[in-house]
C-alpha cells in the first residue's frame, strides 16, 4: 500500500509540455467603423476604452468547426495523428449543442476514435482550467497525450443591438498537444479559483434548465450575454493579479521570474492595469487590437500567436492568467521545453 501510494505521488507529480499548437480566426473581419453603423458607437469609444479595433466573426461555422481547424494545425505540428490522441478537452460556452459535447464533434470530425471527449466550462479561464485538468490526467498517467481546445463563437450570443457588450467579444479557435514531459520543465504550476457570488456579473440568463426557452426569453433577448462591466472589471484586475502571483509563488517563482505574461485578452486597460501590478509591463502580450475577446480561444490563441511570433522560446517561464463567467480565475505556469 505504501509504495503504491508513493508509485502514484511520483507518478502524479509528471509535468507535461506542449508540443503543438494551432489557431483558427474565421476570415471575416468587423471593424469599429462597421459597428458605428449598428449601434450608437464610435470608433474612437471602443479603442480608448477597451484596445479593440476589429474582430472576426464566424458565418456558417460552428465551434466544432473552428476548433477542428485549430487542432489539425496543432496536432500535425506535434507530428501525432488524430488516431493517437486519448483525450480531448474543449472548452467553450458556445458548445454545437447542449448535446454531443463539442469534443465529441471534433473527436468525430477528426477521426480521432481513441480519444475519450469531454467539454469543460470555465468561460473565459477555460483554456487555463483545461490545461490543468490535463495537466492531472496526463501528467497522472491516465493517458498518454491530450488535446485541448478553447473554441467560441460567441457571435451567436451576443446581443447586436447592445452596444455596452456587442463591441467586445468575438469568434476564434485555439489548439493545443500536451504529452507528459520527461524534465522538471513544462507545466510548473496552476492555480485556479472563483467565486459563484457574482455569477450574476456575467450570465447568459436563458435556455438552460433555469429559465428554459420560450417565446418571452426571445423576446426578452435573455439569450444574450448580459454583463455588469464596471463590477467585472474591477474583480478582474485584483483576480488577475493574485492569479499571477500565487501561481508563480506555488513554484517558487515571482514575477520578475517571467518571460511572458499572456492575460485573458478582455479590455486592454485591464491587462495594462495587471501587467503594470505585476511590474511585467514590458513582458505583456496583447492581441485583443486584431480578435477582441473570444473568451476561452483567448488565451489558446494568445499562445499560439506568441509561439508564431517567437515571443517564446526554450527555457522561457510564460504565465498564462485569465477569469471569466462564473465568476472564475486561473493561472498556469509554463517553462518552455
Ligand atoms: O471576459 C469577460 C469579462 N468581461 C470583462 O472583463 C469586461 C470588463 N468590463 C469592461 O471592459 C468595461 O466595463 C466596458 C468596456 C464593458 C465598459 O467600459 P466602462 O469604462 O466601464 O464604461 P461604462 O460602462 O462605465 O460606461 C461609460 C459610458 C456610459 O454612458 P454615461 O452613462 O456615462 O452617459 C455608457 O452608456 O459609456 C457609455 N457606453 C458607450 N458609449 C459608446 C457604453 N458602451 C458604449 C459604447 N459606445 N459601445
């Protein structure tokens, strides 16, 4: 019994590294200007309050679709074929359907018949919530390889006529392979958390088991996102903070130990506001100016992008940070292998 349980503690404290990544952005683009002519907005309002100049948005496409574009990226860069994969964790909170799950889509789309499937929620922390969950059952040994996936269409919840929320969100795809990793690198540390009290802050109210669809949650629009911004906003820059900090303390690390901070792309003054508490304001990457806030394919996304753009390279200690509806929170450290 004893060495069993010391087998599984060795066993269980395994890193795991990424050794893939992909992203899919759909090909249209709507600007600020184009969102001057359907709400009363400017150009101008948006990019100071938020960084956002333009994001895309899917036509015709479902999660599943933009995620299995992410994963193909991903995975032929890890050089591993979708029959090798034995577990698919998607994160998203505009799943295909209530169900089949969004990974059972992509294992099918893939061809991927090995894989065990399963969609998490974690909104815009998805990403960060799937790459410790993966982190558990791969680096636990109960499989061998995982893919992960945040993928959003939130343009099919977003209410096009308010223009306090219609201007941040968009749509994208982001893909990641993690297998365990041999040396002391690789995923160093998690740390998650929340808070189910401010649930209401953020809340897609209708068609769930609440309040199930009906002619006058249609006409209500509760099939929309509806957000108390200022109250997110505030809990987000002290969440996103602590976040950081006890992740990197969990390791042995502290900020000025990071190479890269990659933080839920929400509004660029929250990600400054972060990145300048976290003295990493030199460190910071931002992509929210291109793709506004795709939630869980944010932080994917933010990787991927890093990665292609050679912000990371072997030996970097990257932080990824997010929060999101729930409301939750969480951190990853990550030393490049
Ligand atoms: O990942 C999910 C988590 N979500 C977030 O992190 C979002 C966090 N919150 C935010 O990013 C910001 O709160 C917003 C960008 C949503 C709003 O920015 P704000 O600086 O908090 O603006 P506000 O809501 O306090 O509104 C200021 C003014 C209001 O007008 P009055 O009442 O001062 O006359 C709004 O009606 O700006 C008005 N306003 C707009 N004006 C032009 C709100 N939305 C718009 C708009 N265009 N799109």
């Amino acid at each position: 019994m004893k060495k069993l349980r010391s087998a599984l503690k060795t066993k269980f404290r395994n890193s795991i590294k990424i050794v893939g990544l992909g992203k899919y952005l759909p090909e249209k683009v709507l600007t600020n200007f184009d969102l001057e002519k359907m709400v009363d907005t400017s150009d101008e309002w948006i990019t100071t309050r938020t960084g956002i100049k333009e994001r895309r948005i899917a036509e015709g496409e479902s999660a599943s679709d933009l995620g299995t574009k992410a994963s193909l990226i991903a995975l032929k860069r890890a050089g591993l074929k979708p029959q090798d994969i034995e577990l698919i964790i998607v994160a998203t909170v505009t799943p295909d359907y209530q169900f089949p799950s969004t990974a059972c889509c992509i294992q099918k789309n893939l061809g991927a018949k090995k894989a065990v499937s399963l969609d998490i929620g974690g909104a815009c922390a998805g990403y960060v919530y799937a790459l410790s969950l993966a982190w558990a059952l791969v680096g636990g040994g109960f499989y061998k390889n995982a893919l992960l996936v945040g993928s959003e269409v939130l343009s099919t919840i977003t209410d096009w006529s308010d223009r306090s929320t219609c201007i941040l969100f968009g749509d994208g795809a982001g893909a990641s392979v993690v297998v365990p990793a041999k040396s002391e690198a690789g995923m160093l540390s998690s740390y998650l958390g929340g808070d189910g009290n401010f649930g209401d802050f953020l809340i897609l109210p209708a068609g769930g088991s609440r309040l199930p669809a009906s002619k006058d949650t249609v006409k209500n629009r509760l099939h929309y996102i509806k957000m108390q911004g200022n109250e997110v906003f505030k809990i987000a820059v002290r969440v996103m903070v602590e976040c950081a900090q006890k992740a990197l303390k969990k390791c042995g690390l502290r900020s000025e130990d990071a190479d890269l901070l990659i933080p839920h792309q929400a509004n660029l003054r929250i990600i400054r506001a972060v990145a300048k508490r976290l003295n990493l304001e030199d460190k910071v990457f931002v992509n929210i100016h291109k793709y506004g806030n795709m939630s869980s394919a944010s932080s994917a996304v933010g990787l991927c992008e890093a990665y292609e753009e050679g912000r990371i390279k072997k030996g970097d200690i990257v932080v990824l940070d997010a929060f999101g509806g729930g409301l939750v929170w969480g951190a990853c450290v990550i030393k490049w292998i």
